[in-house]
C-alpha cells in the first residue's frame, strides 16, 4: 500500500499516526520530492470511482492562487490530470492506493472500513 503525504500537513501527520496505530503497512511517499505522474493519476482516478475534483487539494495555496474554483469546470479531465502531474502540491492528500482502494484525504471511518 501507498501512503502518499505531505510531511509538514497536519492532517498527512494525523493519517500517519492512524496508520502506525493500527499496524497498517505502508510505502511512504513525500508528494513534494516525488510527484504523482499524469499516468498514475490517470490510474487513481479511473480505480477510486471518485470525481475527479476530490483530487485536487482544494484548501491549498497553489489551487487559490490558480484561480482553479473557477477554471476547473471548463477543463476537459485530460487537462485536469496533466496539472495535477506538474506539482504535487495541488494534489489532495494524504493519498492512499492500494490493490482494492483509492483513498484522497483522511477520513476516519472510510480508512477503517477499507483499510482493516
């Protein structure tokens, strides 16, 4: 399994010590110093079933800065998937993928249904 966080996020930390709690064994990726590529996002995505706006770190710097509330909608997925590729900190986080599951951000309940 992948964990794929931002050291310095307080919730990558929290998500951290929720795993180590649990004894869940994981990679650990920093998304900063190794991006996700466009092809591993593309794969993400089409695993988790999830929109593909729940990739994007929404509550971030970077994706204010951007204005991206506002051009997301008139972005087709393929232009949305390479940005996420140029910079890791517009990706949500943590990230967790593994065999069965594709998780964006720390919530609780949902790492425990699927991860124990």
């Amino acid at each position: 399994m992948l964990f794929i966080n931002y050291p310095k996020c307080s919730t990558c930390q929290k998500a951290k010590k929720w795993l180590d709690a649990h004894q869940v064994t994981y990679t650990d990726r920093h998304i900063v110093e190794k991006n996700p590529t466009y092809e591993e996002l593309k794969e993400w995505h089409q695993r988790s079933g999830l929109p593909l706006k729940r990739f994007f770190n929404t509550s971030g710097m970077l994706y204010k800065e951007m204005q991206l509330k506002d051009k997301l909608p008139a972005m087709s997925e393929e232009e949305q998937l390479q940005l996420l590729a140029t910079n890791g900190m517009l990706v949500k986080r943590p990230l967790i993928v593994k065999e069965d599951a594709v998780l964006t951000g720390f919530k609780e309940a949902e790492w425990e249904e699927k991860l124990l």
